[in-house]
C-alpha cells in the first residue's frame, strides 16, 4: 500500500534528524583519532628504551627470570581480548573477537585450558551472553586508556602467570599470557592480532653477535636479577600499554568510517524518499485535475440532456 505524502515527509524529517547525529559523531571520531595518534607516538620512545634496556639485561646477563621461563608442559593459557565499550564502530569489536576465538580454539587443540579476561564490554557481554567465565574485566576507557589502566591489567596478569597451584592467592595460575588486539595500521586498515606477551620474548635487539665480534661490558648495579625484577614488569605494562593505544585508535578510525558510511546512506535515502514524495504528490495532483474535469465533462453533457 502506498504511503501519503504527509507520511513520506515524517520520515524525511527523522532522516535528517539521524543524518545529524551521525555526522557528528563522525566529526567526533575524527578529532579523537589525532590525538590518539599522538599519544601511542608519544608513548613510542619510552617503550622503544625500555625493550633496549630489558634486551641488554636478557642478553648478557646469562640470568633466569621467572617471566621469560618457557614451561615444560604448559596447560592452561590466559588469554586477553581488547573490544570497545560502545557500539556504532562497524565490525571492529566482531573482527577482534573472531580472531579471539580462532586463537581460543588453536590452544584447546594443543591440550591447554584457556582463561579468559576482557577489556572492554563488548567483549564482556559477548562471553556472558553465552555463559563463558570472564575471571575479570575491565571496562569504561577503551577510546581513551591511560597506563593506570594498563599497569593494573598488567599486574593481573602477571600476579596469574608467577601463581601456583598451592598458593593462598585468589590468583588463577596459568602458564602462558596472550593479548588479542587491533593494530592500526592507517585510516583505512586496522588488523586484528593476537600476540603471546608471557613468558616474555624480547625481539628487538637480540640478535645473536657474529663469531669474533667485541660484545659491550656491562655493569649491572644493584644486580642483573633484580633489574630484570624491576624492568619485566614494567615492560609488560608497556606492551599492554601499546596494545590499548593501537585498539583506541582503530576503534576511532572503524567509527569515523561506520559513521561517514551511515550518513551517505542517509543522504541516499532522503533523496529516495524525497524523489517518492514528489512523485506521490505529482500523482495526486494529476488525480484530482482528472476528477475536476471529469466533473465538468459530467455537468455539460447534463445540461445538453436536459436542452
């Protein structure tokens, strides 16, 4: 059946006013992105000197650290999704879950028992939607993370890989740690990733010297166990630190595309409705110029009868 032209302009109007909304929200987007780009920049020296730093100790000091011991028989993994708190963001909270899942299930088939814990709610809903555990989340800061945040999950994470099974601490022990993200490449790509953060690998700048080569002398001062007991942790909360920086920027950038995407389609539909508008309103003006001379055809041919 046919809608009015009355009914045509109602939904105009509420098109336009969701066109609004939309591109305000992309507007919003936008400007939240550079800065988001700014601070993972920021963030990059710091975290750049302190993988120098850890991979000196790791390189030549010759010392075990808890944090980099891979386990003889690894059977249960934690493992860290990074999702948005809110919606409007395109497939970016399903595409980090997607990879999430892929990784959960590559672990049960190595035998391991997974442990899982959410950054953002998204992800919490999605796994208490479906009645999987979540042992903790943390929600609230997904498009502006601070590294109080990061040092918090960090320490979480940390206290669960060095925890035992006889241990008092309300802490789940696991034997390895992995965080499951967005990297954000540009405006256009953000890549969902899945990285084993412990036991630690340090990669940049451990390459091993060529044979004959003058290695440095180090000097560790108050010991190389406890630096590596000081820098480990600091340089996993980093990582975590990176990881948030990288997901708040892609999750902007899947914003600002999803939005931009939803106001052209707005447009589209408010010149479809405006063009149907038109021709409804065409139509009934043709209808009632046919019924008025219709009518006047009728009332002459009347008066020729009764002539």
């Amino acid at each position: 059946m046919a809608l009015s032209v009355r009914e045509y302009r109602a939904r105009i109007k509420s098109t336009e006013s969701m066109k609004k909304i939309t591109r305000a929200m992309e507007l919003i987007a936008a400007s939240r992105i550079i800065k988001a780009q700014q601070r993972a920049q920021a963030a990059a020296p710091y975290a750049r000197e302190l993988t120098r730093a850890v991979s000196a100790v790791a390189t030549f000091s010759n010392v075990d650290h808890a944090l980099t011991t891979e386990p003889e028989d690894p059977k249960k993994a934690a493992v860290l999704v990074v999702t948005s708190d809110r919606g409007l963001a395109g497939a970016y909270s399903s595409s980090v879950i997607k990879e999430a899942e892929r990784l959960v299930e590559k672990l049960k088939g190595e035998g391991k028992d997974v442990d899982l814990y959410a950054s953002g709610r998204k992800a919490e809903a999605y796994f208490k939607f479906r009645q999987r555990a979540v042992v903790q989340a943390w929600t609230g800061f997904s498009d502006q993370p601070t590294y109080d945040v990061a040092a918090e999950i960090g320490a979480t994470l940390i206290e669960a890989f060095l925890a035992d099974e006889d241990d008092d601490s309300d802490a789940r022990p696991v034997d390895e740690v992995h965080v499951v993200y967005t990297r954000f490449r540009s405006m256009l790509s953000q890549e969902p990733t899945a990285v084993r953060l412990l036991p630690l690998e340090v990669v940049e700048g451990t390459e091993p010297p060529d044979e004959g080569d003058l290695l440095p002398l180090y000097e560790f001062e108050p010991s190389p166990s406890e630096v590596l007991d000081s820098l480990l942790p600091r340089y996993v909360q980093s990582r975590i630190f990176f990881a948030l920086l990288q997901a708040a920027a892609s999750e902007l950038a899947a914003r600002q595309k999803a939005m931009k995407s939803a106001t052209d389609n707005a447009d589209e539909l408010i010149k479809k409705y405006t063009r149907i508008a038109n021709q409804a309103r065409q139509a009934g003006i043709t209808q009632e110029i046919s019924e008025i001379v219709g009518g006047v055809n009728a009332l002459a041919d009347a008066n020729a009868g009764s002539e």
